[in-house]
C-alpha cells in the first residue's frame, strides 16, 4: 500500500499529549546523570561572563602600580614567561608606565585609571580579585583553560558543568547562551559538552565579526511550512526517534530533546532576543544607538533579557577570529583605548539595569580575559606582552563583597604574591555561589570521576557575603 507523508504523520503521530508526557520523561532521563539539585544553599542563580578575549592589561586599568611611573623605562631582569619557557631563566625588560592616569573611586577608593571612566562609577559594586594566575602563556592554551580547566584536553565547559549540576530554569530556551563566540582558540570547545550529555552544551547566538543585529538563533523560525506542519513533523521525528531509543543512549536522547527544545524556542526565542521591545532610555543606558557602543551594547542588553528569562549562563564575548584577538596590543597599547570605548558604556549600563530590577542580588557578573599583560614594553616599546602571572578580574553581585579588593601582584604588577587566586580556584568559588560543590560535582568517563577544577581549586572564602 503505497502511504503519504500525510497518512505518515497521522498514523504515527499519537498527539501532542502523548508527545508532552514523553517530552518530561526524557527530561527525568537526561536528569537522571545530572546531580540536578544544588549542594548547598545558592548565592547566586546565574552568571553573566564578560568575556574580554585577548588580555586586558591590568596594570592600564585596575592595578594601580605608582613603580611603574617611577622607574619608566628603566631596564631590569625580569622572569618573562615565555622566556622562561624557552629558556629556563629571565631577560632585561624595559617597564613601560600606564597610559592611563589612576585615581580613587567610590566610596571605597578603589584606584582604577580612565581607561573605564563608565565603570568605575561602579567600583563600589565590585569585587576586584588582583591576585589572579593561571595556566597558557598563549591565547589558546589560555582560552581554554579559562573556559574548561585544561589548556589541551578535550573538557566540558564551565558552562556545560553549570547546566549539568543545576539543569535549565526555563524549559524553553537553553540553559546555557555564548553571544557571539569566537571561531579561534578553542572556538567551540569553549562552550562545549565534551563527555557530558549533549543536552548540557551552549548554544550560540551570532559569531565573532558578526553584527549583532544579525546575530541570532540559527533555523529558529521556519518560514516555509505552517506551525501545525512543524507540529506534525516534530511528532513524527519523536515516534521515530522513540523507536530506536535504547536505555543509556545520551546521544539519542540529546537528539529528541533537541527537537523539543527546538519547537518550544520558536514561541520564545525569538521574543527574548528582539530589542524592539525596550524603551529609548534602556536603548541610551547601554550606548545603542551610538556608533562605537551600539554592537557591543546590544550583546549586553540581550544578556540581561536572558538572565530575566532564566538563562542559568551567559556569555558575552568581545573579541574577533584572529590569532591576535582585540584586547593583545604587542605593539599598539592605544589601542586598548579603542575597546575600552566600545565596551566601558555598555558594561557600566549592564550593572545599572540589573540594579535597577533586583537582578544583580542573585546574577553573578564575571568580567575578565585569559590572562594580563606584562608591566614592561614590548615590540619597541609599544606595547605589552601576555602575562598569566598575575592579573585582574572582577566580580559583582552574586553574593561576592561590593567595594572590596582581594590580593595583589608584587609592585611592578608583573606576579600574584599575595591572596593568589589561581583560575581553578576561581571556577571553583563561582560554583560555590550557584550551590555547587566543585569537589562533588563530578561525572563519571573513561573510567574515572571528572570535574571542572580536576583535583585542585579553592573556595575564596575571603571575597563571600
């Protein structure tokens, strides 16, 4: 008997409340190798990372070194990290003074130069961690540490690790959002699952290069077949798919929840990424509107309307595809200016609106690159060189102290010597704010159990309400 596409469909289409019931049992499946439930009780219910690609140079912007205008210029040994890679002891180094100017913010008189004159009217909302090390002198090797523990090794993301120990507020978006991912160092291994159930990988709105005003939810809307054709279609796929689900099969079960997941975005993906919606004034607090802010502002904005909707990680990523990205100024430090102009307004804007709805009290806001910047010149004398020896990130909101400064680098800014916080350590002091145990939040592969800070990290207690 020869059978349509439409006999097809309505003979093993069983109804979309067949299809709802199975829906919530591959959900109790896929939970079923998730801890699903916090270990403790959370600070924080979600994270937006600032993600600066590149290396920030701390000590232009937030590590206020008074040496370095005192012995500008001035040549001294130093232990330069790729030098000692190579080998195996330091070189003459000429330090290089900030080109930009400190002063005292805040209430808490933080120094921090003007590099971010928007943000530093922020600082008494922010926790500064300056003795930040980490692993990579390269871009890559960096980048993924930064983003999954390891610098080579093929581990699930941060992100991945959040989805998989506290799984999605809002069934109908993903749990896990990078804005704008770059393609290089890492690429999306930086957002990736790895071992971990596929359901728990993020999803990427736009790419690096890509105006965000185009960036967007690959296939998201289907402009050729009718909402009940899709209907009847995703019945179709989900009988189909049922029929060859075998007990254990991640991947198969992945699949079918990607579908579901897929029909529910189209009612709300969409709605959640659209800005039309947002008065002139929320458009003017993020630079929209305005030439050098306007991309990077709208990346900001869409990452408090996801965080509204239950979005449990967010990242916005300022950077490009190149193997220099944005913020790696080996020869032209000035440029640091430029990025600065198109981050600083947007950023500031960001930790404003979240104020402004109660959002911050319980969002984590993580700003930060792979690395910093070394304290003496570079390429004759034009610029700075990576630094994974000592640096800045800050943190504000969440359950972390506002107005606060925890560590330092030595008094050239060149190595954390004091409330040293390595990368692992930081991982594991943001799962800690979500309710998560790094040391529990394992899975088992390969015959062993994993986790994100492998077998080190430490809570910085210090930094905590």
């Amino acid at each position: 008997m020869d059978l349509s596409r439409r006999s097809l469909l309505q003979t093993t289409g069983c109804g979309f409340g067949w299809l709802a019931a199975s829906a919530l049992a591959g959900r109790g499946a896929a939970a079923a190798s998730s801890p699903a439930l916090p270990h403790h009780p959370a600070k924080a219910k979600r994270v937006i990372f600032l993600f600066m690609q590149g290396g920030v140079s701390h000590v232009d912007s937030y590590d206020y070194k008074p040496r370095l205008w005192k012995d500008d210029q001035k040549v001294i040994d130093i232990a330069d990290p790729r030098t000692v890679a190579k080998t195996g002891k330091g070189s003459p180094q000429r330090l290089k003074k900030p080109l930009w100017e400190f002063s005292q913010h805040g209430q808490s008189g933080r120094h921090a130069s003007d590099l971010f004159p928007h943000i530093n009217r922020h600082v008494d909302d922010l926790c500064f961690l300056h003795g930040m090390h980490t692993e990579g002198v390269a871009h890559g090797p960096a980048t993924l540490f930064l983003h999954t523990g390891t610098t080579s090794f093929i581990r699930p993301s941060m992100g991945a690790w959040v989805m998989y120990g506290l799984g999605a507020e809002n069934e109908n978006l993903p749990g896990f959002i990078t804005l704008s991912p770059s393609l290089g160092n890492g690429g999306p291994r930086n957002y990736g699952n790895a071992f971990l159930p596929a359901i728990h990988q993020g999803t990427p709105v736009g790419r690096s290069g890509l105006p965000a005003t185009e960036g967007s939810i690959k296939n998201i809307t289907n402009s050729l077949w009718t909402p009940e054709q899709q209907r009847r279609q995703l019945e179709l796929l989900r009988a189909l798919g049922q029929e060859q689900l075998r007990p254990g099969d991640q991947e198969m079960e992945a699949v079918l929840e990607s579908y579901e997941l897929a029909w529910r975005m189209q009612n709300n993906a969409p709605g959640v990424l659209d800005l039309a919606g947002e008065s002139e004034s929320t458009l003017r607090l993020y630079g929209i509107g305005e030439k050098t802010t306007d991309n990077f502002g709208r990346q900001c904005l869409m990452a408090r309307r996801l965080a509204e909707q239950g979005v449990r990680f967010i990242q916005v990523n300022y950077g490009d595809n190149s193997n220099n990205p944005a913020w790696d100024q080996h020869s032209n430090l000035p440029k640091h200016g430029e990025h600065a102009a198109a981050v600083d307004k947007p950023i500031a804007g960001l930790l404003t609106d979240l104020k402004q709805r109660g959002l911050l009290e319980d969002t984590l806001v993580w700003w930060g690159g792979e690395f910093g910047r070394t304290p003496y010149a570079e390429r004759n004398g034009t610029g700075r060189d990576h630094n994974p020896l000592g640096f800045t990130v800050w943190l504000a909101g969440g359950g972390v102290k506002a107005g606060h400064a925890h560590g330092a680098t030595d008094e050239l800014g060149h190595m954390a010597v004091e409330g040293k916080v390595h990368m692992h350590d930081l991982h594991a002091t943001i799962l800690h704010l979500l309710g998560l145990d790094h040391e529990r939040l394992t899975f088992r592969h390969a015959g062993r159990d994993f986790r994100l800070t492998d077998v080190h990290g430490h809570v910085v207690h210090d930094i905590l309400t």
